[in-house]
C-alpha cells in the first residue's frame, strides 16, 4: 500500500493546524473542467488531478476576502454616518425655519379675507351763503334738485368666523357700502350683505352669498392678554393682500377720543403696525387663535395699533347675527352723578359711584328691588367712579346678561343682580312721553297725509301733554323731529338710540321741521 498523500505533504502545504482556524477560512474555488469542485485548505483532490493548495493561494484568497469585507464595513460606515445625517440636517435647518409665528400665520390665514366695497356718492353744490348753518339747512329742507351720483371704492379686511358664511370686520369698513364683494386667500370671491353692524363699536358682519365649504378661524380669549405676549396683525393695507406685521402687546384696556369725539373704551394697545386696509382684518397670538379686532380708528397713530378685544366682540357678534343690531344693554333706571350736596344729605362719607335717580316701573331693576336712593359702587366688580364710567361700563354688556351691582343703601352695603333689558322703541316713547311731554310715531304715507308732511325723514310728533316743556315751547301734533342733540334722526330706531344715550341731560336741543320751515328748540327735562 503506498504512502498516504497526508503523510508526505510540501513543506509549503499550508495546513489546517499551521496558522489560522478552520472555521475562519473561507472555501476555495478550484476550477476543472466539466465541474467545480470545492475543498478545504489542507485536502487535495483524491484523483491527483488537482494541484495542491498553497500558502500563497489561500494567502491571496484571504486577502480578497479581507479588502472585500473591509470595503463593505467602509461603505455601512459611511452610509450610516454621512449619508443619513444630510436628511436630517436639511429637516432640521427647516423646522428651525418654522418658528411659532409661521405655524399661526399658515393656521390663520384661509379664513382672512380682503373686502372690496363700492358706494355710491351723492353730491350737490353749495348754495354760496356765507354763513354754514343756513347752508345746511336749505341743503336739507328746501333744495328739490336731484343730487350727482358717483361710485367710491374702498378697501377693507376680515375674518370668517362660521362655516355658514358670516364674516367680521370694522363698521367703518362697509359704512354706506352699495356694492360688497369678498375675496379669500385661496382668490375665490363672493358677493356679500351685511348681516349687523354697529357704529358705536366699530363692528359689523358680513353673510357671504354662498353655500361653499369655507375656513373659519379659531377664536382665542382676551381676558388673560399677558403684557409683552407676542401678536400677530393680518390684513390687507393699501391693497396688499394678507399682509403679516408682527409686534408685542403693549397695554390693554385703553381709551382713546377718535375725531367725530366719540370715545373708545377697553381697547388693546399693540406696537404691531395696523394701516388703511388692515381695519377688521384678526389680531392673533402665537397659537393662532384670534384675540382681537385690528381698527385703524386712530389716525394720529404711528408705531402702535389698536385692536377690539374679543370677548367684547363675541358678546356683539351674537347679536349682530340674531338681531341684525346690538341689543344695547338697559337696567331700566336713571342715574346722576354725585356731588357734594347729595353725598351730604345721603350721609355718604365717598364720591365715586352713582346715584339711582329714578326707578321705571316693570324694568328689570324694578323687579329686582333697587330703589331710588341707592349708591352703585360697582357693576360685575368694575368700581363706578361717576355718571360717564357707569355708562362706559354697562355699554360692555347687551340685553339679557346678568349684572351683579354692589350698592350702598342707608348705609349699608348690599349686592343685587340685575338681567340687563333692551331698551325698545316702546320705551323710547314712554321715555320721551314722561321727559318732555310728547308723543312720537314712526313716519309712513298716512302720517304724510294727515299732518300733510313735506319729509318722510325723522319722527312725528303725535300727541301733546299740556303744561309740558314741549306744549310751553310752542310744539304742535305734525311737527317732525328731524335732529336731537346734532344727531340725524331718520325714523323710530335712530330716536331710540338718542333717547337712550341722553342719560342725565337736563337740556336737550331738537330740531323741528314744520312744513318748509325749520328751527331748533331746547326742550328742559
């Protein structure tokens, strides 16, 4: 028997003893023709066919096998460290560009709109007298000529804040509008009426004629503003659609006196600019829930804003959608201010608050026991300091809230809630019929014909007590009150208004038109 092939090997046999373990030695590939044949390292074709494999061959092999797994560990490296850090570098750099102000801007921004209005102007040329007032008055009662009529348009902003369609924005922003049409960020327009407005706040709404699906904002809170507290105005200035200005409250609860000398109350002071065209346009916080309604009121404004708190806003809102008008609110007394003589004789040692006058039978008040005599110190815990902060303050509330009052009476001080009522035309009369003496009816053609009316403007006045302040002045059944204390008044709801405004006047101006003629007449209550 011949030797074994293991016994008589080369020296240069590379074994599996020699230098590296079996296990970590990779097959080799050994080619013949015909088929491929697979050994390990120390075994050598039984055929003698095969040449042996060397050192050097499996040194190669190795070799391979190492730059191979060298290249592969190279390229995982690089592709888990370089590779994959690029996407979240460029994700990051922008989500840092995705500060708090742009993700408000984007959730705000489709329910901002832009407001175009057309008006129609009327115009007549002065009659040259020299002196204003006979100017005016020939302009309003003797001039048959027919005035020139040209379109104005205006720009405005708003905000939708009901999937049905309604729309807020500034009164001064459609005041006397023929035409309203509205336009979102997505550029679909609609037509639009006016659903209520009210000068007094400067607020209105707006129903888009449309059944389409819209985005509404979300409305935020402003009675926890915090001073400092990062807003956002947006609006349209000068046409310029979804303008973004960014700023920081400033104050909250100021007043400001506008040109035609009515007074704002309870407003938010912002640095962010608000121009011509951002009016009812949202002021929003960081969350981009709407805090605010911006008006550009002030004129004499530079580098600070003014915006219409929201909880003012949403009390009005609600009645501007179901009435059309804001159901002012009315406690149903009169009430002065109190002088040094009244605190004496009422043993008042203060002199903030007011004093009830009078008590209406039937009111509200009436029902729930407050008395003539009674000291108002505070309504819903704001102290009352005189006639102008009780009117300021009940003007924040409308008809069928609860007022708490706190009063002083003989002395003591006791709490009394009060729902606060309309002031209706119905009361208006009665007011006019106990303050004056006269009564006053709405005027339609049977009016016209029976008092032979040369307007269908104003009230008329109907009925007459004798003895009154009016019958002693000289007014007569058929004459028409055309203005009260400067203020136009063109049928029962503007008398309304007057009449509810005048407080404690003691002396009131009308203007009375009979026939042709006109004249003013002070009327003492």
């Amino acid at each position: 028997m011949g030797k074994s092939v293991f016994s008589e090997r080369p020296k240069d046999v590379f074994t599996a003893n020699a230098r590296i373990p079996r296990t970590s030695v990779p097959s080799v590939c050994v080619e013949r023709p015909g088929r491929r044949i697979f050994t390990l390292p120390h075994a050598l074709n039984r055929n003698n066919a095969m040449r042996l494999v060397t050192e050097q061959d499996v040194c190669r092999a190795l070799n391979m096998y190492i730059h191979i797994r060298h290249s592969l560990l190279i390229m995982f490296i690089l592709l888990s460290l370089y590779a994959p850090s690029t996407i979240p570098a460029a994700q990051n750099a922008m989500a840092l560009r995705r500060t708090p102000t742009v993700i408000a801007v984007e959730k705000i921004s489709p329910a901002v709109v832009n407001i175009s209005t057309e008006q129609l102007v009327r115009s007549r040329s002065s009659q040259g007298f020299s002196d204003p007032f006979f100017d005016r008055f020939f302009r309003d009662f003797l001039d048959p000529r027919p005035r020139r009529q040209y379109k104005q348009n205006s720009l405005g902003s708003g905000v939708i804040i009901d999937a049905r369609g309604y729309v807020l924005t500034n009164y001064h922003v459609i005041a006397r509008a023929s035409k309203i049409t509205v336009t979102l960020a997505d550029q679909r327009e609609f037509n639009a009426e006016i659903a209520g407005s009210d000068p007094k706040s400067d607020l209105a709404v707006l129903k888009l004629l449309t059944t389409a699906e819209l985005p509404v904002a979300a409305m935020g809170r402003s009675d926890d503003i915090m001073i400092g507290e990062p807003v956002i105005a947006i609006g349209n200035p000068f046409g310029l659609s979804h303008t973004i200005t960014t700023g920081v409250i400033s104050a909250v609860n100021r007043s400001i006196r506008v040109e035609d000398d009515r007074i704002f109350r309870g407003l938010l002071q912002t640095d962010t600019p608000i121009n011509p065209g951002n009016s009812g346009g949202p002021l929003i916080n960081i969350l981009g829930d709407v805090i605010g309604v911006n008006t550009a009121i002030y004129g004499d404004a530079e580098g600070i804003g003014f915006a219409i708190p929201i909880e003012k806003v949403i009390r009005i809102i609600d009645d501007l959608i179901g009435y059309g008008r804001v159901r002012a609110a009315w406690l149903g007394i009169q009430v002065q201010d109190i002088t040094p003589a009244i605190a004496r004789y009422f043993k008042y040692d203060g002199s903030d608050g007011v004093l009830v006058a009078q008590v209406v039978e039937g009111s509200s008040a009436h029902k729930s026991d407050l008395r003539q005599g009674d000291i108002l110190l505070e309504i819903n815990g704001h102290a009352l300091r005189d006639l102008q902060s009780y009117n300021a303050i009940l003007s924040e509330y409308t008809a069928d809230d609860l007022l708490t009052l706190s009063l002083l009476r003989k002395g003591e001080q006791q709490t009394v809630n009060v729902y606060a009522e309309e002031f209706t035309i119905e009361q208006a009369a009665r007011f006019a019929q106990h303050s004056f003496g006269f009564s006053v009816a709405a005027i339609d053609e049977a009016k016209a014909r029976k008092y032979r009316l040369r307007t269908l403007q104003g009230v008329v006045i109907s009925g007459m007590r004798d003895s009154s302040a009016a019958f002693q002045a000289g007014l007569e059944p058929g004459d028409v009150i055309r203005q009260i204390e400067g203020i136009q008044i063109h049928d029962m709801e503007d008398f309304r208004q007057v009449m509810m405004a005048l407080g404690q006047a003691h002396s009131v101006v009308f203007l009375i038109q009979r026939g042709e003629r006109g004249y003013y007449v002070t009327l003492e209550r």
